[in-house]
C-alpha cells in the first residue's frame, strides 16, 4: 500500500482501542514542520484532551543531526528551525507549557526514544500533524501501532495543507495530476466546506503546577548549533538579520505583504528586483505560519469571499499558496516522486550530462549568462531565490546544461531557507519538464529574453553581480556580445560557457531520443 494508506489504516485499525486509553498525566504534542502555537491542529486537539481532563501538555521536538543530512537540510534552514524551537519554548513557557527539545543521533532511534520519554512522562496520549514524505509516513504508521502496544493513544492529524491530500478527486475519481482542473476543485471544496478556513485557538494554558512537575523540561536548553550543519559566524549574522525566526515574525510579515503588496502582486510577482512577493515560504517549510492563517488573512483583504474572484492580487496570490498544497497531494498519491524518480516514466531514458566543470560553475554563479549567475549568487548567499529565478537557473540546468535535473534539486535543497521536498521538487520536476503538470519539454527558457523581460534594467544583475556593476544599459543582460567584453574581462566576469542556440539543440534532440520521439 502508499504509505498515506497505511498510516490511515493504522489510525482506523486502532481508533477504537485508542478511544478507550483514559488519560494519565500528561498529554504531549510531537513538534515537527509545525513550529507555532497559533492555528495547529494537532497543537490544539492534544491542548484539549489535557484541559478536558486537568493534565499538563508537554511539547516536545526531536533534534535529528542524521535526519538533517537524509533531507539534505541547508544549515541556513537548521539554523532558522533552532532559532525558532528558543522562540517557541518562549511562547509556550508564558502558557506554562514546557518545549523538551532533545538531540536523538540516529534517526531510527527516534520513535524508541520518544516512548521512552512518554512512558517517563506518564504520557497517555500523543499528538502529531502528519507529513507526507515516505519516510515520515512510515514512521508514523509504525509509531501509531507500536504507542498502542504500550498503551499510549497516538493521533496523527492532516493539518500541513488547506485541502488534505485524498481530498480531491476528478470525475473518474482518479488523483489529478493538473494543476488547474485540481485548483478548481480545490477552490470549490473550500467554498462548500467553510470550516476549513476557521483558524484554531492555540493551547490553553497548563495547570501552574506544571512549573514544578516538568521543571528540568522548562531548564533543557535548545542546542544552538550542530557539528554537521555549523554557519560561518559571518553566516550565522547574516541569516539572523535576514530571517528572523519565530510565529510573530510570521504574522507580521504576512499583515505588512496583505496590507502593502499584495494588491500589486499579480503585476510585479514575477520581478526579481521589485520584491513584490511575501518571502512568507521560511514561514511555511518550518510551520511557524499556517497555510490556513496565510488564505485567510488574504481572503480578508478581498472583496468577496471566494477564493477565485475578486481583487486580482489576492486570487493570484491564492493560487500561489494553493501550489504548495497541489505538490503535497502529489507527494501523498504518487510517493515514488520521493525516490529519485522522474513523475513521468517515460522520461527515465534521457541520457544525462555529468559535466563537474559546467555543474560547478552553475553553482558558483559562473555560467557567464549573467541572469542564472544573478540567481544562482542569491541562493548562496541568502538561502533563498525568487521564483521566476528558481525556473530560469533550473531551467538552464536541465536544459542548457543537460546535467541531471536531480543534481540541482540536490543543490537546492541544500542551500534553501525554504527547502520543501514537495515544492522543490515540484518545481523541478516543472523546468526539467520530467514533472508533474510541467512545461512541455520543447519549450527552453531562453535566458537572455528572460533577462531582458523580467530584470529589464540589469538591476537585479548588478546587485548580484558585482563584475558587471559598471555595465550600462542593454549589455547588461550579454555583456560579451555587446560591446562591454573587455569591461567583463577586467573585472573578471567568464565568458559563456555553452552557446544558447547549441545547447538548445542539443536539448530538443537528446529528449526526443530519450523520450523515443522522431
Ligand atoms: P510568494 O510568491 O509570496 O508565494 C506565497 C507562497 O506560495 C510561497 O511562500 C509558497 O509557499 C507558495 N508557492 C508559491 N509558488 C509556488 C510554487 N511554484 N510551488 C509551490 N509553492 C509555491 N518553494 C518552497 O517553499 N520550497 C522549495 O524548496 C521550493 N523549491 C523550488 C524549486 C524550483 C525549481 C521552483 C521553480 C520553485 C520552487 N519553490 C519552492 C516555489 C517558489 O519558488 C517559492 O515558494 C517562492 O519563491 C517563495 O517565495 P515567496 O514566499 O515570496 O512566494
């Protein structure tokens, strides 16, 4: 069976038995990519089972370094979830709610270990939002059976999207696998189901007495770095100030984009230097926003409440948000997409290059296409890159380069404040057009009309890269065929290191050989 199927099974097989588990002492809330109190629902049910029967609730979150290195998690990611773990414990505390955080080395080790602390606990019951990733979903089918077995009732709650992937189905009552007859669907479900849009309270507060019971939890500190995934502390500054953590940082940053960009999004989302999109992902990919809170509040700002009409700004925005649901059901139905796999088989015979020289200049910012290396140059240094860059660097990978679109999703991932398997590799998957509902194969980025219609200025380009700073005009965007070679040269800025229209070709014949096409 898909491991969604089996942790349904195991939540249905054992709902009976869990019912009847009386509440102990405690009551505990697994922490995962869920990191606020505001809007949780796994938070919050666990928060009412404790006040139904006047037991403390105890977070907890398992620190994994080995967990970390299997989702190729960017240090600059690790660092923002740390950060966020001390605000939350902070917030929690004021509720009298203790956060354990504690380092676990192996990543096998993390259920036994965390029966350990229910049962030291007197834990009865335990609460977790679900994620979709294969490995996760496992875990859980596991964690659920084997709670049981010790008497403990464990309760793994849908709350990541707004629509729970199984929710939708075509007319055939197939999955689908295209973006707008899903979105459709998905906007009509929100619109007969109005409770989804119904934020929950968060936890209430714990009986005082919870102080003294639980005070060597409240005294654990939160580790603030680990070996394998350490900043420079020119780094650690630098992402500090860039990416404040914490729920509150969340929420602010969605009330200034609501109140002061997002009528202007639809226009200008899809320039990199007029930063007119919310840069909320962070918030998402570690939970300290809900995607919920995120439709809501923009859905406020509209005119109406459907989700597809109104101001033109908040529907794209909606629509936006609503990607990173899409990719999730993706991940859920077809969890192969977790194991390397291209969506479409077909595409598993496209012969790659594996060129070290071109792969590296692509992750330096050296691919002399000013456009990428602005883009790639970002990425290192910010943990982040806009959007329409994300398909313009991946594009000119997979196709430009013709290097394994894998190897970029790889790159990403570890360098992204955002990392989601879902989006990423969604978004991958769409430029190599090896995805989901993708870009046709024939159609290739051409970086310098991006360039030239997206960053028309060269602002972007000279923020980013330096060598070109004092480049005027047009030739910003090709500096070596219009006449600001020489300028380039002195400051060091390469030379292309593939023609456009070459590699062009040599992408359109190597995908019709793999795909078996004349
Ligand atoms: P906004 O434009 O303000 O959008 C709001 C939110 O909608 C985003 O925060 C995000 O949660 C969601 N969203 C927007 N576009 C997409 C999309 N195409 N797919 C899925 N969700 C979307 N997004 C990630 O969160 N993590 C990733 O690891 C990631 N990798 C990507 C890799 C590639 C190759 C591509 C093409 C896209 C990737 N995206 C990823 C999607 C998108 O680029 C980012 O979500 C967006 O740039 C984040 O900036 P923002 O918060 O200002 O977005």
């Amino acid at each position: 069976p898909r491991p969604i199927d089996d942790l349904n099974s195991a939540l249905s097989e054992t709902e009976k038995e869990r019912q009847g588990i009386k509440v102990k002492d405690a009551v505990v809330h697994w922490f995962k990519c869920d990191l606020r109190t505001r809007d949780n629902k796994g938070l919050h049910l666990a928060s009412e089972k404790a006040k139904e029967k006047g037991v403390p609730l105890i977070g907890l979150y398992i620190v994994s370094p080995q967990d970390f290195e299997a989702h190729l998690t960017a240090p600059v990611r690790v660092d923002f979830v740390l950060r966020t773990l001390e605000v939350l414990k902070e917030d929690l505390g004021k509720l009298d709610i203790p956060l354990y955080v504690e380092t676990v080395e192996r990543r096998k080790a993390i259920p036994g270990r965390i029966l350990e602390l229910l049962e030291e606990w007197g834990a009865s019951h335990l609460y977790a939002n679900v994620e979709y990733e294969v490995d996760e979903l496992r875990r859980e089918a596991k964690m659920v059976r084997s709670c049981l077995e010790k008497g403990i009732a464990m309760d793994a709650v849908p709350d990541t999207c707004v629509v729970s992937p199984g929710e939708l189905t075509s007319g055939t009552g197939k999955q689908y696998s295209v973006y707008s007859p899903w979105f459709r669907s998905w906007t009509a479900h929100v619109h007969s189901n109005s409770h989804l849009l119904n934020l929950l309270d968060p936890p209430s507060k714990n009986p005082e007495s919870s102080r003294k019971t639980f005070s060597k939890l409240f005294e654990h500190k939160i580790p603030s770095a680990l070996e394998n995934k350490k900043l420079t502390a020119e780094e650690k500054k630098r992402f500090v100030s860039m990416w404040p953590a914490g729920e509150q940082e969340a929420h602010n940053r969605l009330q200034k984009f609501c109140d002061e960009r997002i009528p202007s999004y639809q226009k200008l989302r899809n320039f990199p230097s007029d930063a007119a999109t919310s840069s909320l992902s962070v918030h998402f990919a570690s939970g300290t926003l809900s995607a919920r809170t995120a439709i809501r509040a923009a859905r406020d700002h509209n005119t109406t409440k459907k989700l597809d009409a109104g101001k033109d700004g908040v529907q794209t925005w909606i629509s936006e948000v609503a990607w990173r649901d899409f990719y999730k059901h993706v991940l859920a139905h077809w969890p192969y997409v977790c194991m390397n796999k291209p969506f479409k088989p077909e595409y598993t015979n496209i012969s790659w290059e594996y060129n070290s020289e071109h792969f590296a200049a692509w992750c330096e910012g050296r691919t002399g296409y000013p456009i990428v290396d602005a883009a790639m140059r970002q990425l290192n240094t910010c943990g982040y890159m806009h959007n329409r860059l994300r398909m313009i660097a991946a594009s000119f990978l997979a196709k430009h380069l013709l290097i394994d679109w894998r190897m970029g999703e790889r790159y990403f991932m570890e360098h992204l404040v955002d990392g989601d398997f879902a989006s990423n590799n969604g978004g991958w998957g769409f430029s190599a057009s090896t995805g989901v509902d993708p870009q046709p194969y024939f159609r290739i980025f051409n970086p310098l009309l991006q360039s030239e219609k997206f960053d028309a200025e060269g602002t972007f380009i000279r923020k980013w890269v330096k060598e070109l700073e004092g480049v005027q005009g047009k030739a910003i965007h090709e500096p070596y065929e219009r006449g600001a070679g020489p300028q380039a040269k002195k400051n060091g800025y390469p030379e292309r290191i593939v023609d456009h229209k070459e590699s062009r070709e040599r992408c359109l014949s190597r995908y019709k050989e793999g795909l078996g096409r004349e």
